[in-house]
C-alpha cells in the first residue's frame, strides 16, 4: 500500500490548486507592465517590410505546451498579419520529432488566422524536416536541395513563392520556437535576424546570442506571450493564463517566507 | 567482413567528412558537396528513429518473454506502440484524436505534477541555513517576482533588477558554460579525429 501525503504537502498542494483556480473562476485584471525584448519582438516583426520572407521553425514538444505555445501562436498571428497587411511571406517548418510535428499540427489547425492568404503565395508550410540542426544547417545553406516538396507534396520549385528563396540570405527574418536548447539556431542562421520564443528557463542558454546581436529579440515563457498579445490588442491564451502565473509565483515567494520564520522561529529554537 | 570490421575505415571516413565540412564553413569551396554531405546526415539521422523503434520492441518483447518484473506495463507500451504506429500510417482521424486526447493531456499533467512537488519544495528546502543559501534564495525570490507582471507593476524597481540579474550574472556564466562546451567539443573532436575516442563505434 502506497504510503499517503504528509498533511503539510497536501495542505500545500489544495492551497495551489485553489490559488491558480481562482483567476479561471473570478475573472481578475492584474497590471501587465511590458519587458524590453517584448517590445523588440513585436517592432521586429512590424518593421518588416512589403516582400520581405520569414522563415519559421516550430520545434517544441508537449511537455513544453504550457510555457511556449502561447508565445508561439501570438508571434506567429502577428507575422500572419503582417502577410495581409504588407504582402510578407512567411516560410513555416519543424525540425525537431515527430511529436513537434503534431504540435504544429494543432497549433496551425487550430490558433492560427489563415484567413485572406493564399497558400503557395503568403505563405507555405515544408513539414517536418526531420534531422534538427542537419536539417537547420541544410535549410540555411541550400533549402531545395535538402527539402524537395512541401507537406502536402508539391516539389518547392513549383511553388511560386519559394522560386526566390533558396539560402538563409533570401530571408529577412528567421525565427523559432523551442522548448530546449537554443544553440542550434543562431549557430546555423546567424547572419538573418532571429527572433526568439523560448521557455523562460532557456533564456540564460539565449542571452549571450543576444548580447552580440546575434539574437535580436525574444519572447519568454508564459509572461512574453502575455505582454506580446497585450501589444497586439488581441487578447488570447496567454493572457488567460498569466494571472495565474502571477498568484501562483506570489503563492511561491509566500511559501519561502512562511518556511524560513517556521525555521528560525520554531524549529532551531526546538533544536536548541 | 574482417575488413569491414576494421576501425580505420570509418575513423578515415569521419575525419574526411568533418575536415572538409569544417573547410568548406569558412572557405566557401565545395558549398554543393557540403550541402549533399548534410543531407546525407538528415537521411541517417531518419534511419536512427527506425533504430530506436527496434531497440524499444526488443526490450519489451523480451522483458515480457522472461516475466522479468513490471513485464505487464511491457504489453501496455507494445499496445500503444503499435496502435500509434498503425493509425499513423492507416487512419489519420485516429491518431490525431490519440494525440489531441490522450497524449496531449497526459503530457501536460505530468509536467504540472512536477509543479505541484516544486512548491513543497518551496516550504521544505528553502531555508537560509547559510550566506550562500540566503543569497541563492534572495536573488530566487527577486527573479520570481520579476516574472510576475503584476509584482513588477507594483514594485518598479524589480524590472532593472530583474534585467540585471538576467543580463550580467546569468550572462556571464551562460558564456562561460559555452565556451567550456565549445573548447569540450574541440577536444572530443580532435580525440574522435586522433583515434582515441571510440565510443561511437561501439569501442570503449
């Protein structure tokens, strides 16, 4: 018989679970103050120009859902609207497994606004590309020659908007999404400005990239969607989630402080 | 075959690959033949998820053939494996629903269990027993309030503070991390190149 839960941990546990119910329940409006490479994120992608091409890589698991989605399909809306509004073409692609791929899969079927763009012309999707950084190297150096046809087939020459983009200096923006290491995409597309969506905890790995301007801006975990969709007036997922961050990390910083007063106050002077 | 088995073969045929690749990076010569070497690569690293699906059969498959313990969570993989694997291939409406409805929640809860034990830990191993300690914690609470947007709308002082921890500490130690993984990969390059790496071709 599997041995129950010490009543502090379950007291702990009902206490989170109440804490980030809460905001779902009652629907509460905290102050979103936004961060600098936020604000980069979204005048990067603005200032993109008539014609210009980005190429994009969705490379995140499940297991990175949570934190990176939100941020995925807020960028990914805001370039999307730039393809309507300027006539920007947008290049979009997997590399990590198969289980990315069927992320992308839900991510492009169901949060994404398609609407007014013409395949083959705004926009184009190549699959999974499988081979991670052999696949980010090969796209950088020579995209038709390591991707033949896109995901429904269609050899790339054949598509009227991959006719002028065959290496990474024919893109004006590279971008991606990853819930692991970072490296592999500034190490294979540095020379096209890169844009981030990473999990929070990832952003020590991206910031010496960022710091040469290798990286020229990035969204971060759950607080990065929020603040990105809070710019674009469109409120969405990450919006929905945040004030449960908020809480739920208040809930932390309450934790610490309870835990050292019981350290100091009680169990030492027991000890003593 | 004993030639086939032999070690330089393969070890010359690693060192011509990589020396060339590494020319090719800051020559610019042979930028097709280097193009062609990675989609080589691509194609390899496709026939390891075939490697992998062999390697997991045939653990499980013996494991259940030896009654070795945990054996009947063995046919639950095989099931699901070859479920997954067929619905991928046969019937596409049914994988997706598996993965929308199965794999996606599971996933997801299992990462917010570990949420859960992370705010035990909270309570239980964040005590400043020491300077160290007491840093270490004050600079965790200070970052996990920077991340929360509201804390840094009520206290605006924690957004410089917070960018500050993020862009100098953390940076710098990230870099070093980097440069020691890159001198690293240098080195276990020119071992691999030298012959005393054999690891990958299944030496010790």
């Amino acid at each position: 018989m599997s041995e129950r839960l010490p009543v502090v941990d379950r007291l702990i546990f009902l206490l989170f679970l109440i804490i980030i119910a809460v905001p779902f329940v009652t629907p509460m409006k905290l102050p979103l103050p936004i961060s600098p490479s936020t604000r980069k994120v979204y005048e990067v992608v603005t200032g993109l120009k008539p014609g210009d091409a980005v190429l994009w890589v969705t490379d995140f698991t499940l297991s990175g859902w949570a934190e990176v989605a939100p941020g995925e399909i807020a960028i990914l809306n805001l370039i999307l609207d730039q393809c309507r509004e300027k006539g920007v073409k947008l290049v979009l692609a997997t590399t990590y497994s198969g289980e990315s791929m069927a992320v992308v899969k839900r991510i492009y079927g169901k949060y994404l606004d398609f609407s007014g763009l013409k395949y083959g012309e705004d926009y184009v999707f190549l699959g999974w590309v499988p081979g991670y950084e052999s696949a980010l190297a090969g796209m950088a150096s020579d995209l038709h020659a390591t991707v033949k046809t896109d995901y429904y087939g269609t050899p790339l020459s054949e598509i009227p908007m991959m006719k002028s983009l065959r290496r990474k200096e024919d893109f004006a923006l590279f971008g991606f999404s990853s819930s692991t290491s970072p490296d592999p995409y500034p190490r294979q597309w540095s020379g096209v400005p890169i844009v981030a969506n990473i999990l929070v905890a990832t952003v020590g790995w991206l910031m010496p990239y960022v710091e040469k301007g290798i990286v020229v801006a990035y969204v971060a975990g759950i607080k990065g969607g929020a603040e990105l969709e809070y710019l674009m007036g469109k409120p969405g997922m990450a919006m929905g989630l945040i004030t449960a961050q908020s809480l739920a990390h208040f809930y932390g910083v309450a934790l610490v402080i309870v835990a050292n007063i019981y350290y100091f106050g009680f169990a030492r002077r027991e000890k003593g | 075959m004993s030639m086939l088995k032999r070690i330089e073969i393969p070890l010359i045929l690693y060192a011509a690959v990589s020396i060339f690749l590494i020319f090719e990076y800051f020559t610019g010569i042979g930028k097709g033949a280097a193009t062609e070497i990675i989609g080589w690569g691509i194609l390899l690293s496709v026939f390891s998820y075939l490697i992998g699906y062999i390697a997991l059969l045939r653990y499980h498959i013996l494991k259940i053939s030896k009654r070795e313990e945990g054996w009947p969570y063995s046919i639950i993989i095989l099931i699901c494996f070859i479920v997954s694997f067929v619905a991928g291939r046969v019937h596409k409406p049914t994988f997706d629903y598996i993965f929308a409805n199965i794999l996606t929640p599971l996933q997801i809860s299992m990462l917010s269990y570990v949420g859960f034990y992370t705010y035990t830990i909270f309570f239980r191993g964040a005590r400043t027993r020491n300077l160290y300690a007491a840093l270490l914690l004050a600079v965790s609470v200070v970052i996990m309030l920077w991340q929360a947007p509201a804390a840094r709308a009520f206290l605006p002082a924690l957004g410089p503070i917070g960018e500050w921890i993020k862009n100098v500490p953390n940076t710098g130690a990230m870099r070093a991390v980097m440069i020691g993984i890159g001198l690293g990969l240098i080195t276990l390059f020119l071992r691999t190149l030298l012959g005393y790496e054999k690891s990958f071709l299944g030496g010790e």
